[in-house]
C-alpha cells in the first residue's frame, strides 16, 4: 500500500485512531534530503502492511508540524495507539526505519 496524504483534516481518523501504527514522514517539497528519504519511505509503505504510512507536508500543515515539535526535516514520527512513540530526524536508512516499526509491532 503506498503512502497516504496526512492532513489536519484526516488526522484523526488516519493516524490517531488507527489500529495500525503509523510512519509518519515530516517533509517539504523544497527539501533535498526529504526528496532523497521519499523512495525509502514508500518502499516501506508497500513492504510493510502492519504498518500504515503518511506523508505530511510541514508547508501546508505547518500546526500538526509545530504540535509535534517538528524542527527539521526530513522527520520521522512512529505513532502507536494515537501517541508518538519514536522520533527520527534527518535521513534514516532503510534498516534502521523499518526495526523501528519491528520495535512496536
């Protein structure tokens, strides 16, 4: 299943009240690192279906950004049962996001 689009309008029902937890990508379409981190991203979204993942621009959503303390992008945020479990800024490799998402499973 590929990334979806996290909005401040769909958060709740996508990501606070998910049975799944939640990858949530931080990003901007200005951001080279985010750009670089994008691949990866929906790879783990089409490899992994116990876990959900979101992409959410900081652009057009800047509130759900700042809400999560959202400094730098590319940023990382696993969600489980609504609440933010684990936090990853800047590019990440593949093996070291995907045993995060293993670690709340």
């Amino acid at each position: 299943m590929s990334a979806i689009t996290i909005t401040k309008s769909n958060f709740d029902a996508e990501v606070a009240r998910s049975d799944k937890p939640v990858l949530v990508d931080f990003w901007a379409v200005w951001c080279g690192p985010c750009r670089m981190l994008s691949p990866v991203v929906e790879q783990i979204a089409d490899e992994n279906p116990a876990v959900k993942v979101g992409k959410l621009n900081v652009d057009e959503q800047p509130e759900l950004a700042a809400q999560f303390g959202v400094m730098g992008i590319p940023t990382l945020i696993l969600f489980k049962g609504g609440k933010a479990v684990k936090q990853m800024v800047g590019v990440q490799p593949k093996p070291v996001i995907v045993s995060a998402i293993n670690g709340v499973l």
